[in-house]
C-alpha cells in the first residue's frame, strides 16, 4: 500500500532540489545542502527484502538506467544549446568520468549537475544489498564514520565515500520500517519547529554540506545533526499536509521525482539563449525563475501522458504498453 505521506515528502524535496538550483542566495543554499539526508531515509524506509538478481535488477532499471539516459540527453541539449551562447569549447569531454565514476566537478554541463544524485543512489543501495546479504548492514554507522572522517574531497571512486556517509540515514529507514514506524508522528508542528531551529543553527555553525564534493562543512561530525533536522522537518511537514489539494500538488511532484530532476534545470533553461547575459538576470531574479520553473515542470507532469513522461525519464519499464486491437 502507497503511502501518501511519502509521496509527499518526495514532493517537497524535489521542489527544495529546485528551488536550490534557481540561483538563490548562498546563504538559503546552505540550509538545502542537508536535504539528501531525508531522501536516503525515505529510500531505506521503502527498501524491500527481495532475492539478490531480482533487486539488483530493479535498482538498475529504476536508477541506474534513467541515469545513463538522462546524462546522454542532457549532454547533447547542452551541446546544441552551447552552439548559441558558446558556454564550453568541448561539451563531452567530461562525460565518461561521469557515466563511469559520478565524477561531477562544475565544469559539466550545468543542466547535468544534479545527475550525480542518481549514480550516488545506485551505488548507495547496490551497496546496502550486498551488506544485507552479507548481514554486516549494523556496520553501516561505523563506515559512515569513517568516510566522513577521511574522506573529504570528490575522486574517481565511484561514489562510494559519499555513499559511506549517507547510507546512515538509509540504514536507519530500514530498521525504522522494519520497527513497525508508519510515517505518523506525533505533534509534527512541535517537532517542525525545534527541527528548523536546530537546521539553522547547524546551518549557521558548520556551513554547506556538499555531498557532492564530500565536504560535510567546517565540523564534518556536525553534519549528522543538520541531517537529522532535515528528516525531521519533512516528515513532520508531510504529516501538517492536511489540504488535500496542497497534498495532491506534492504527490505529483513525488511520483515524478526523477523527471523533475533531469529536467528541471533544461526546461527552464531553454529561454537562456534569448538574454544577453542569462546568469546574472537569474541570479537577481531567482524568485522568478523559479516560479517559472514550477509552472512549466507542473504542466508537463499535469498534461503531458504518463508513458512519455516515462520515456523521458528513461523509465522505460514503467511504459506500458497499448493493448492491440482486435482485427
């Protein structure tokens, strides 16, 4: 049985993952950088135990496929797109670090950038399959430790630091789910409240938490707090979600997380080539862009077909297929 308020969360997270990206302020985008935490949590919390080949197999389908089509389309709109505004001399020489290693620096393709989350994913949950089979998954807390201790720059090793460090919050789903939680918690404004004001003062103290970049802030350690405090403001927000209209507005950004993701920076960034100089227009009015961003990533979910938005998402098992008509 689906659970709304899942759906919801991962609605608010990607419309964060947006809002990030917009251009707004550095002092908003530190407070964002700790959002992965909750969407791990949320992906540990639907983790099923399924026989080895036949989960291994849904990761790659659900994940790692759409990664692979995403970063191709990506790289090929950029590059017709640089052929107006001549951002990069050479486009795809970056792109086999990318499929291959998640090495994602800034000197990707912009609208790429984000991709990296789904290769971290990949590798995230491959890993936690092996260790639930292995049964060391209770490890998990010590090689997260360990990780966010000595590792703290971004390499060619597949991910699997940060992987390391954010499979904390994926084991913790897991056993949460496992110890019978329903995603209902008690006094959510409450727990809103005391959560948003530890985030913003971890926020204030530790900096940026960029997963990317396995830079976890000044106080590496400090991060987990920051961490907790985003889990904890969306699945209380998703239990104050009582209109049903508001929900149903989150829900549908939640079923579609991965188009959003590959597209939310491409759509709205096919207007670039008609300003002169489209970053600093943006970087003053984020708010805009954002609004803009909405509008057009609303429409498509809302109108355009369910098997195209799957197709463009490279989720290509999900597209069902017509039934033939009787001759």
């Amino acid at each position: 049985m689906r659970i709304r308020e899942i759906d919801v969360s991962k609605g608010i997270l990607i419309l964060l993952v947006v809002l990030a990206h917009s251009y707004v302020p550095y002092s908003l985008v530190v407070y964002f950088s700790y959002l992965l935490s909750a969407f791990m949590f949320i992906s540990g919390y639907l983790f099923k135990d399924e026989n080895f080949t036949i989960k291994l197999k849904k990761v790659l389908l659900n994940l790692w496929v759409p990664f692979i089509f995403l970063s191709f389309v990506g790289y090929t709109i950029y590059y017709f797109i640089n052929k107006f505004v001549q951002y990069n001399n050479s486009v795809f020489t970056t792109l086999f670090d990318f499929i291959i290693f998640g090495y994602s620096p800034l000197t990707i393709p912009v609208n790429v950038v984000p991709l990296w989350y789904l290769y971290m994913f990949v590798i995230a949950e491959i890993t936690f399959l092996v260790l639930t089979k292995l049964r060391l998954i209770h490890f998990i807390p010590v090689l997260s430790f360990i990780s966010t201790a000595f590792f703290h720059s971004q390499n060619r090793f597949f991910k699997l630091d940060v992987a390391f460090h954010g499979l904390i919050w994926f084991y913790f789903g897991y056993i949460f789910r496992k110890k019978g939680f329903t995603y209902k918690i008690k006094k959510p404004f409450s727990i809103f409240l005391i959560s948003l004001l530890g985030l913003i003062l971890i926020g204030k103290v530790n900096g940026l938490n960029d997963w990317r970049e396995n830079n976890y802030g000044n106080y590496p350690f400090l991060s987990y707090l920051g961490e907790l405090a985003f889990i904890l403001i969306i699945i209380s927000l998703s239990n104050l979600i009582t209109n049903e209209r508001i929900k149903s507005f989150f829900e549908l950004f939640g079923k579609y997380t991965i188009f959003v993701l590959g597209y939310h920076i491409v759509l709205p960034g096919l207007i670039a080539p008609f300003f002169n100089d489209p970053i600093s227009l943006l970087e003053k009015l984020w708010w805009l862009y954002y609004i803009i961003a909405l509008f057009i990533l609303y429409f498509f979910l809302k109108f355009v077909p369910k098997n195209i938005i799957y197709f463009l998402s490279g989720q290509f098992h999900l597209i069902k297929k017509r039934k033939s008509l009787p001759a």
